[in-house]
C-alpha cells in the first residue's frame, strides 16, 4: 500500500527480463532510476517475467520486484499468462507506466489495463534483424507508440536515427542513460583465480554477452593482427561458436573468461588498457559499457553505428571509433593504443570528463523524475 504523505508518485516499470538472474544493463539503469528517485517521493515497483517458480516477490535494493511466471516464448517474445493478472493487481488509480520497450507483452498489458494511466515508454532500440517478425509485430508497436503520452530515447543519434522515432517526433524526448560510480562500494568478495590471473598482465577488454551483434567474430579476426592480449568477459548464445573458433584457428591472445561477478568486472575495467566495443549492428543502441569504463577512466574502441555509442566515445577525444566488420580497422586502432601510452591516458582522463558531465545517475534520474512530475501534473 502506497504512503501518500510520503509518495507523491506511483510508477510501475515493465521489463522483459529476469531480475536478478541477469541483473546488469538496462536491469541495472531501471533499479537506480528507482532507488535514487525514492527519497524524492518516487515509490516504483518493478514488473518482469521469470523462470523462479518459487519467490514471485524479491526486492532489489529496496525495490519490489514482482517476477510472474515466463511460460514459453511467442517467436522470440517471452510470455507470460500471470503477467496479466500481476499487473493489475499492481495499479492504483494514479500510477505512471513506465514500459521499456521493445518489449511486446508488456505493450499489450499497457494497451489491455494501463491506457487510461499516463506513461512514458523508454525505447531502447529498434527491433533490428527480424524483418519477417517485425512485419507481424510492427502493428501493435505503432498502436502502442500512438497511445503512450511521451517516447524517451536514449541518445539525439537515436532519435535523429531511428525510422521509428521519427514517425512520432513530437512525442519523443531524449534522456541519456546514466550509471553509478561507486564500484568501490560493491561487497568485497574473493575475485575467481581465472581473473586474478588476467589482472597481472597488460590486456584490451571486451565485456557484455556473447552475441551475433556484438561483433566478436570481428575481434577475432582483429585478434591475429594485434600485439596485445584480449580478454572477453562474459556469457552467451556464442560462447561456443567463439571457443571452436579459438581453438581451430589457433589464437593464442584471446581468453574467454566466461561470467564475471560485479566486483571482478570492476576489478577488469581498472585494469585493462582500453575496452574494446566492435558492435555491427543497431541493436548496439547505446552501449552501456562504454558508460562503464567511461567511469573508470578508461579510452575506449567501437563502431560507427549512428547510434548512442558515437555520443559516448568521441572519436581521437575519449577513444577510436572505426568501421564496423573491419577487422583491419579494429586491429590498427588496438595497435594504435597499444604504442601510445600517453594517448590512452589522455583519453581516458576525457572520457571521464564526459561520463561525469553527462552520463552519471543522478543526471539521468533527475531527468525522468522532471518527466513524471510534468506527466502527473
């Protein structure tokens, strides 16, 4: 039950995915949104699908978490049949929706129980790579963008980029992701020996999960025209892809390390030499990463996608940004750090410049928190 003396604001936030099994990325940016906008009078519950069948209810730093059962998947949607009961039980007469897209079941609750409510839809990427699936789902995408009362995008690139966005212009603000710095405040914990290992050595890192669009087939490539060591950290559908590879082709600077915990992947960023980002696709929208080693002063490596990632990583001021799928592009621009040392510094004191400037929590969560207060009013 919601304190009205306290809370002046009621906000449920839908997601997809799976706190805190995967707890990191976007999971991470909606639970700081949460916990910094409560001393400002924010109460937010959290709404996501789940395969724990036995806690329905978590609380992630101070946040409800309501987890309904995922029973399958509709192509690559997850689903979920309690989904609809739980979120109406979650709604008060006066809450906020606040629905991270894309994310099509939770499009169809807010269609089915929130449309009367106001709401916000913070859209994190187009759907990129399914064309034939995106034929059936593109009308229920554009119902749902025509019925929300604001559209965020992540980044101006994005908003400027985007053929959807575009098409509802007058609707869409921009708000940067933000993180928090405080990774020295994450509970000490002893690091796994295949890490403390990597952190006595001078290496490059890449760090997220393993996927097609990440651009690691690429990094291989670029792995064999390099001097240095490349760590990928991380779990995913292309682990075993990028092990047979490692091995058939014999490349011997390149070391999976698999998941890492919070406190190791802290521990990796301050470490490393530069982090290495050679996504290929738009579903790279922003690159929280980038924001990631941004904060620990670090320069960075990435592609142009036209997205928020040529925001973040400014080309000869905070790192490189070269083609993506050009493995040649990638090996020069590691070569490139790997020799200048002075370089690396100077762009890493940049890239925290910015990252303070612009892309820090309490930045962003000021920004959504200016938006509910113009939405409830």
């Amino acid at each position: 039950m919601i304190n009205q003396e306290t809370h002046k604001i009621h906000v449920i936030h839908l997601f997809k995915s799976y706190f805190p099994e995967t707890f990191g990325g976007i999971e991470k940016v909606i639970e700081l949104i949460c916990r910094l906008l409560r001393k400002d009078g924010v109460q937010s519950d959290i709404h996501v699908l789940s395969d724990n069948t036995k806690q329905k209810l978590i609380e992630v730093d101070g946040t409800p978490v309501t987890r309904s059962i995922r029973i399958g998947y509709i192509a690559t949607t997850p689903f979920s049949l309690n989904a609809f009961r739980d979120f109406r039980a979650l709604r008060t007469p006066n809450s906020l929706i606040h629905i991270h897209s894309p994310y099509p079941l939770g499009e169809i609750l807010f269609l089915l129980f929130g449309r009367k409510m106001k709401s916000v839809v913070t859209y994190h990427s187009d759907i990129v790579g399914y064309e034939f699936l995106y034929f059936f789902y593109k009308p229920l995408q554009y119902l749902f963008l025509k019925k929300v009362d604001v559209i965020v995008a992540t980044s101006e690139k994005y908003k400027e980029s985007s053929a959807v966005l575009k098409k509802f212009a007058p609707k869409v603000k921009v708000i940067p992701l933000g993180i928090s710095d405080d990774w020295d405040k994450v509970a000490e914990t002893e690091l796994a020996p295949k890490v403390t290992e990597v952190l006595m050595s001078d290496y490059m890192l890449f760090l997220g999960a393993l996927r097609g669009y990440k651009g690691l087939k690429v990094l291989l490539e670029a792995a064999k025209k390099t001097k240095s060591q490349i760590i990928i950290a991380g779990d995913g559908p292309l682990k075993e892809d990028l092990e047979r590879i490692i091995k058939t082709q014999s490349i011997k600077n390149v070391t999976l390390l698999g998941a890492v915990t919070e406190q190791e992947k802290n521990a990796l960023l301050s470490n490393c030499s530069a982090l290495v980002l050679p996504s290929t696709m738009r579903s790279e929208a922003f690159g929280i990463v980038l924001l990631e080693a941004s904060a620990h002063s670090k320069p960075m490596i990435s592609t142009k996608l036209g997205t928020g990632t040529d925001l973040i990583n400014q080309h000869m001021e905070t790192g490189l940004v070269v083609s993506k799928k050009s493995a040649n592009d990638l090996a020069s621009a590691m070569n490139f750090l790997i020799d200048n040392q002075h370089v690396r510094l100077e762009m890493g004191q940049k890239a925290r410049l910015l990252f303070e400037q612009k892309y820090t929590a309490k930045v962003m969560s000021q920004h959504y928190l200016d938006l509910y207060k113009e939405l409830q009013n």
